[in-house]
C-alpha cells in the first residue's frame, strides 16, 4: 500500500514563526501536491511538484513555499506564519500517469496547524 | 480552467434512507478524471471511485452507485440504505488526462446520517 507520512498530525505555532510542514512518500511518485482544507472552502492547492527540484504554484500560494530536494519528500514552508494559516494541511502524492488500474493522488492524514 | 460544484453543503439523512450527493463539473477538454473521495470524522481522505470522460458506464460498489452523465456535467453519488458509518464530508474531483496536473475539488457535502 501506498504510504504518505505527514510529520505532525496537530501543530502549534505563534505569528511570525518559521514553520515547515514535512511529507514523504514511499512508492517513488513522480508527483507531490499540498492542500489546504478549510470548512466550507473544500481543498486548495497551494503547490505542486511533479519532480525533484521543480514546482509550479497552485490556487493559493501567497505566504508558502515549498522544497523538493528528493524525490520522496515535499516539504510546505511558511516563511512568516500568520493567523489565517491556520487550517488543515493535507498532502498527498501521485504517478505521473494513470494507468488502467491506477489509483489516483493518495492524500497523507494531515496535519492540523494553529498560529496563535 | 476547471470547476466543481457541490451545491449541497450539508445533508441529513436518517438511516436506512436513500441519499443522492451531486456534483456539477466544467472543462473545456474532452479527457479528463472524475472522482469521489469521503473524509470520515477520523480526517484521512478516502478514495471512493475514478471514472475516465470516455466511459458514461454507471457503476454500482455495495450500497453505493454513481452516475455520470456528460450531457448534463454531472456526476452524482447516491448511497443506498445509508448507514450512521456514512456520515462523513464527501468530495467530488476532477483532473485532467495528462499525468502532472492536481485534482479541483469541489467545496464537499457533509452528510449526516442519523440512527
């Protein structure tokens, strides 16, 4: 099975802090994307990644970067925190292509930030 | 660029009902991924069903069914019988063909099923 690991599962962080926020996968997937979920917004994408080193921005990438330095690892920054990122961080990763009995992006149980 | 809509923000059902969840997409291409995932209380996104632009084939899972229609850009999830494990938020998604582009998804439902 498909393992995506999200470093913390609750995170608590104060205004201003570096934060990181660390994925892995361990099936070698070409892509990796972040999410954020908030009620009644459904999930965003902030960034995506579809290989080592590359990263194109998503809906929302405003106040996040991200690093892609191996290829089982995305890691979401927020370089100055504030308190409307405070939210639900979902990642989760994919092959490059589908194929016929493929499935598609498998999410991590996300990581649940609070900025006071 | 795409969309989905899910118009129902939160359903409540008591069990043993019937329950449609709808989802409306827009793309201008011709190949593309629908999908539904459910998110349990627990939080982890669960994957339900993938379905290609190419096959309108409806497809029944245990109490679950969906319906594709390209006519109309739908493509509706109805639980059958519907049990208190139900209650979660359920998310409809679509992706493109190609092999690097992210999932849109839609706002979710919430369905509450009451025993």
């Amino acid at each position: 099975d498909v393992k995506v690991t999200q470093s913390s599962r609750y995170l608590v962080k104060r205004t201003g802090e570096k934060v990181f926020l660390e994925c892995v996968q361990d099936m070698d997937h070409e892509n990796m994307f972040w999410y954020r979920q908030d009620p009644g917004l459904g999930l965003r994408l902030i960034y995506f990644s579809y290989d080592v080193k590359m990263k194109e921005k998503g809906d929302i990438p405003e106040g996040y970067s991200v690093s892609r330095e191996k290829k089982e690892r995305f890691s979401l920054i927020l370089e100055s925190a504030s308190t409307n990122q405070t939210s639900m961080y979902l990642c989760a990763s994919s092959p490059y292509s589908f194929k016929a009995n493929n499935q598609p992006q498998h999410f991590g149980d996300g990581t649940r930030l609070s900025i006071l | 660029a795409q969309k989905v809509t899910q118009a129902q923000t939160e359903i409540s059902v008591v069990e043993k009902e019937d329950v449609t969840l709808d989802c409306v997409y827009e793309t201008r291409d011709t190949t593309y991924y629908l999908f539904w995932y459910k998110q349990p209380p627990s939080g982890e996104l669960v994957f339900l069903i993938r379905r290609n632009s190419f096959d309108e084939q409806n497809e029944i899972s245990g109490r679950y069914s969906w319906n594709f229609q390209k006519s109309t850009s739908s493509f509706n999830f109805t639980i059958t019988a519907s049990q208190v494990v139900d209650s979660a938020v359920y998310f409809c998604a679509l992706s493109l063909f190609s092999g690097n582009t992210p999932l849109v998804f839609g706002k979710g439902t919430r369905l509450s099923v009451i025993a």
